[in-house]
C-alpha cells in the first residue's frame, strides 16, 4: 500500500483492525462511545521505510488501543510513528510497541501523545521496549507529550535493552543450556504482546520469531 | 520622579521588579557590529587571539538561521539591545568599595548576609561586568581560584587559553556564538586537584539596564579527585522592553572530582533567558546540575554532561514553574561515550495561569558505552484548565550492553490529596501548595537550606490567587 489512508470508526461498538502492510500514513478518526484495536505486525526494509499511524479520537468516548510488533534481523530497518490526538472530552488511548532487535536492525520510533485544550477527563498511556539482542542492533525513541487540559492523566514509558543476565541465570539455573534460556526470554517478551494478536495475525509473525529464536 | 526613588511595580507578585537609574560609565552603541565586539575587547584590554576569537564567532552568530524548535524567539529584536553596559570601573573586594546604589541592590536581594553566613567566595556581576568578589582567605592558600572570567583570562592566560571554549565550540548554536562573540564577566573557578571546597561558592547576577543583554561566560575546572559546589542566582528588573540573557558555561570534570553546580533562575518576566551548559566528566568523576527555573518570559535551557571515561556519573536536577505568559523550555542531556556510565536524569515541572511547561531531553548512549546505564523521569503538574505541558525526550541507543529507562507523566493534583489535607484542616490554597511542595520535594532538598527556603516561598508566591 502507497500513500495515505483514511478510516472512520463509528456506531459505538468495538473494531479490530489488522494492517499488514502499512501505508506511509494511515489515520483512524474515532467517534463516539466507539473503541478501535489496532494490531500492527510491523516489517523493516533495507532502506528506512517510514510510517506513520495517527489516532484522532474526535468524539467523548472514542477509544483506541495500538499494538505493534517488531522482530528486525538482518539490516531491516523501521521508521514508525504513533500518534494519538485527544480532540474531545473523555477519550483513552494506549499505545505499546515491542521490538527485539538482531544482526543490524534498527527501529526508529516516535510517539506522541497530544491532548486538546478542553479535552478533559482523557486518559493516555504509551509504552516502547526494545530488546537489544547484537551489538550493532541500534534503538532511537522519541515519545513526546503535548498536553492542553488539566483534568487528564498522560504518561509514556520507554526502555532498551539486552536481556536480562539475572534472569538468564535464573534459567540456567533451573536446567535450560543457555540458549534455551534465551529463547524463552526473547519468547516471552515478544508474546505477551503478540498474543492479544487476532489468530490469523499471529501466525506469520510466530514464524519469524521461530527463525528468530532458532 | 526623584533619581533616587526605587521603582516598583506594585501589581507585581515579583519581589526583584526594582530598579535603580542606570549610572553606567560605559555603553556600546545600541545593536551588534564588529564595531561593537571590538570596542568591548578593547574596553577589557583582552590579548590579540581573544579579539580573533570574538570576530569569528560574531561571523558564526550571523551566518546562523534562529533555531525553528522549541519556544517562540520570534519576538527577541538583536537590533535593539545594548550588548555591553559596564557599571562601574572598580571592582570591590570588599562590599564597602561598591558603589551605594548597586551594593543597595544586594542587600535588598540577601547577598552580603548570604555571605556573612554560609559561603566561601562571593561574586557578583551587575549588567555586563563583575562588580564584587571575595574568596575566604584560606581556599585562596589552597591554590583555589574563584575569580571573574575577564580577571582570569589576564591572569591566568594559560589555563583559560587551553578549557575555553573547547567543551563548548562557539559553532555548537547561534546563542553559543553570540555569546563567544560579546561576552563578558561569568566565573571562572579552578580548583587544584586533591582539593575540597566545603562551603559553596556563589555567584549572582543582576540585570538592571533596560534592554540589556548579559552574555556571562563561566569556566570550571575541578582537577583529579577534588570537589566544589557553585551556586548561582539571578534576577532583574521590571522592565516593559525585553532583555536577553545568553550564558555559555563550561566545566572539566577531571579523574574523581566532584562538581555540583546549582542555579536558582529568578529573572523578570521581560527576559529571554538562552543558556548553553555543558560538562565533560572524565573516569570517575561525578557532575551534578540542580537547576531551578521559576523566572523569565521564555527559558530554553538543557544542562548536559558528557560522560568521557569510564565510570563517570552525571545527574540532572529539573525544576521548572511556568505562570502567566511564560514558557520554560528545559531538560537534560547526557551523552554516554565510555563503558560503565551512568545517569540519572529527574524534572518536575508545574505551569499554571496558563503557563506552558516543556521538558526536552536527550540521553545517547555510544557504542563504546558498554554497561551504560541511565534513568529519565519527567513529571509535570497541570493546575488549571488554560496551562499547558509537553514532554520531548529523545532516546538513541547504540550499544546493547545497557539498561536505560525512561517515565514520563503528566497530571492535576489528585482531588483526593486535596481532600485529605482539606480534612486535615488545611484551606484549599495550603493544601494545594503542600502538595506543589511534596512534588518538587526530590530536588528541592537537593540544595542549600537557604535555597530551598527560598525556593518555596517563590512557589507559594506564584501560585497566590491560583486557587478558586
């Protein structure tokens, strides 16, 4: 997909949205009382491809939840930006973002969480964790706050990187070699995410993860 | 009105909107020329290689373009300010060499008694030069030196010649070169190595010339394994004309030392105040920057320390209280270029009467740094529905060796807090400041008790009126 995408959520209920393949820009503009799930199995390129998702939740009660997951090997190389823009009162938003980054993989991420003035009562959570798995993978974060109302909650947490030696030992210690043990962090890390996935989305993302892993 | 009469603005919550009539002996012309860096270099009887250096960087100054992120500059006119006011010819060693009216203007702000009380050496610099300056006699026998920049590039030429300038080129941004090209007065403290200096020293700076910019430069050089704390304040008129504030300040942390270097930023709300500050720790030195920002119409300000050798530590305090009409754009940035750093970065920003607060940060981490690790934690506090607070942190990571986290949020004060203490039998406006207080707790008990005091008045102060 080329180019910029626009999509409408309405009529108060609530909708999944798989996006395969991203288009340079994609825009969900959410009405009322109306939540929308977006699943992102993400994909580098040799050459930076950049994207950006923008959620504007224009109406009170507008939700959306934004899951992406990124498994970079080789020289794949991923640009993305989130952006969710509280326009109206009693809006939420969650954003979190996985990758595990291999060979010479690189993610580049922004994210930013905007509210309106007047937009109270709105509620925003970002998160980004990148595990760091060679030493030439290379993880940019740039989340960013823009807030307008007083009566909101807004935050955003970003981390990076390798796994955690203490809880290799801690494997190892109860009998896995110590690639087992790797395996099953970079599994768990990855899955708690992926497995909110739509089953069928899951799918080609659990194969990288096995060559990932193998 | 009589040429005595202190005037002040009665509408103002702003306890330092005095000022006396300007008495300079010496002003360049309005605006900035060659003419004019040439006049200032001469005014100081500087050597040949500083007049170079001061006409290069003019060059730099105009060749680059305004920065087009972060606060709105739009308004500064470089047309119409005086870049140097000298006050007086003498500089004091003793608070009675001072002239009355300026030794006045430190009484009414505190610092002879300061002095009196709980420091090592004082320096203050009224407009563009420093009017004062006492070091305790025994640092002085240590080998410290606590002296004005200007004082320590004709005495001390060799060390000036080989720090100046070499943690912060002047092509690092325009306000850098600007100041490169006019500055004059600022610190300049070397502390030999071994050495510790237990009291602060401190150093103030006044603006009292309208449309005035001040362009200090500071210098600090902490040799292997000795400590200094430096404190600075400043504070300004009332004037409705802005004034430009433009420090560039650098410090060497050497092998093992320790610098702690504080600011408690009170100017008016007529002045930009554009600083660039920076800090190379070598191994195992520790630099830390506590810097308060309550003053000034619009502040743009991110203290750095670049951690050069292994071991190093660098933290960055952040405290900013944006009100009516004022934008503090402020943050840390730490550079991770050797292996086993670390960095704490922490900023607490509060903004009310539609104040705008803005966090904006970098923490970079090389592939050299191996066992990096670093920490980011920003916390605003919205109090009304027409403030406004942004976080920017930037993160760039180059090494998989490392452990870095950042948290960011932004909030009201909680109605239940309020509730609480309102129960407790606090008004709403005690309570409200209580909590204020307990949120920029962290750093304010990082600083000197008489700061800290200080500090919380100034908050309770601004926030006067905030509630109902």
């Amino acid at each position: 997909m080329e180019g910029a995408v626009e999509k409408k959520f309405e009529g108060g209920d609530t909708q999944v949205v798989v996006l395969e393949s991203l288009p340079e820009q994609w825009t969900a503009l959410v009405g009322r009382d109306t939540a929308v799930h977006i699943f992102l199995p993400l994909f580098g390129g040799d050459v930076a491809a950049a994207h950006n998702v923008t959620v504007r939740l224009l109406e009170p009660g507008a939700s959306a939840r934004v899951t992406g997951i990124f498994l970079g090997a080789g020289s794949e190389n991923l640009k993305l930006s989130v952006d969710t823009i509280h326009e109206a009162p009693h809006t939420t938003g969650w954003t979190n973002v996985r990758a595990a980054l291999s060979d010479h993989s690189q993610l580049d991420f922004s994210g930013m969480i905007k509210i309106h003035e007047g937009a109270q009562d709105s509620n925003d959570f970002l998160e980004q964790r990148s595990l760091l798995l060679s030493p030439d993978a290379k993880a940019v974060a740039i989340p960013a706050l823009e807030i307008e109302a007083n009566e909101v909650k807004a935050s955003h947490a970003v981390a990076a990187g390798p796994i955690d030696p203490e809880h290799l030992f801690y494997l190892q210690t109860r009998g896995l070699s110590e690639v087992q043990a790797r395996q099953l962090l970079i599994r768990g890390f990855v899955e708690t995410l992926l497995r909110s996935f739509p089953a069928e989305a899951q799918t080609t993302m659990l194969e990288k993860l096995d060559t990932l892993t193998a | 009105m009589s040429d005595t009469v202190v005037k002040k603005n009665p509408l103002s919550k702003y306890e330092y909107g005095f000022s006396y009539p300007d008495k300079s002996v010496f002003k360049t012309a309005i605006g900035l020329t060659e003419q004019t860096v040439r006049e200032i270099s001469a005014m100081k009887k500087e050597p040949a290689w500083m007049l170079e250096f001061r006409l290069k960087a003019l060059k730099v100054f105009q060749s680059k373009p305004m920065p087009m992120w972060g606060a709105d500059l739009s308004r500064i006119n470089f047309d119409a300010l005086n870049y140097y006011v000298r006050p007086t010819n003498e500089q004091g060693r003793t608070w009675d060499d001072v002239p009355s009216e300026i030794k006045d203007t430190y009484d009414k702000i505190g610092i002879p008694q300061a002095e009196r009380a709980f420091l090592a050496g004082v320096g203050a610099q009224y407009d563009s030069e420093v009017v004062y300056h006492s070091v305790i006699e025994e640092l002085t026998k240590q080998g410290v030196i606590f002296t004005d920049m200007d004082s320590g590039l004709r005495d001390y030429p060799d060390i000036v010649k080989r720090y100046f300038a070499t943690i912060i080129p002047m092509t690092d941004n325009k306000f850098a070169a600007l100041n490169s090209a006019v500055w004059s007065g600022g610190s300049f403290v070397y502390v030999p190595k071994g050495v510790h200096v237990k009291l602060p020293l401190q150093a103030y700076f006044r603006i009292n010339a309208r449309n005035m910019g001040q362009f200090e430069r500071t210098l600090i050089i902490a040799e292997e394994g000795s400590s200094v704390n430096y404190v600075e304040g400043c504070t300004a008129p009332v004037y409705t004309t802005d004034s430009l504030h433009s420090a560039v300040v650098e410090i060497v942390c050497l092998a093992g030392s320790r610098v702690r270097y504080t600011t408690i930023q009170n100017w008016s709300k007529n002045v930009y105040n554009l600083v660039t500050k920076r800090a190379r720790v070598f191994e195992e030195g520790v630099m830390e920057w506590i810097d308060g920002n309550l003053g000034s119409q619009i502040t743009m300000k991110y203290p750095s320390v670049y951690l050069m050798g292994a071991k190093a530590h660098g933290e960055v305090l952040s405290v900013a209280v944006a009100g009516e009409g004022q934008h503090q754009d402020a943050g840390g940035k730490a550079i991770h270029l050797a292996p086993e750093t670390t960095s704490i970065i922490t900023s607490k920003s509060v903004s009310l009467d539609g104040g705008r607060t803005s966090y904006r940060g970098l923490l970079e981490v090389t592939p050299n740094a191996k066992g990096a690790k670093s920490t980011v934690r920003c916390d605003a506090l919205i109090l009304d529905p027409q403030s406004r607070s942004d976080t920017y942190p930037t993160m760039k990571i180059r090494q998989n060796d490392v452990t870095i986290g950042h948290e960011a949020t932004v909030s009201r004060v909680g109605e239940e807090q309020l509730f609480y203490l309102m129960s407790r039998g606090l008004s709403e406006a005690d309570a409200l400041s209580m909590v204020v207080n307990g949120f920029i707790e962290p750093i304010v008990k990082e600083l000197p008790f008489e700061y800290a005091v200080e500090l919380n008045k100034l908050i309770k102060l601004e926030m006067t009126g905030s509630v109902g």
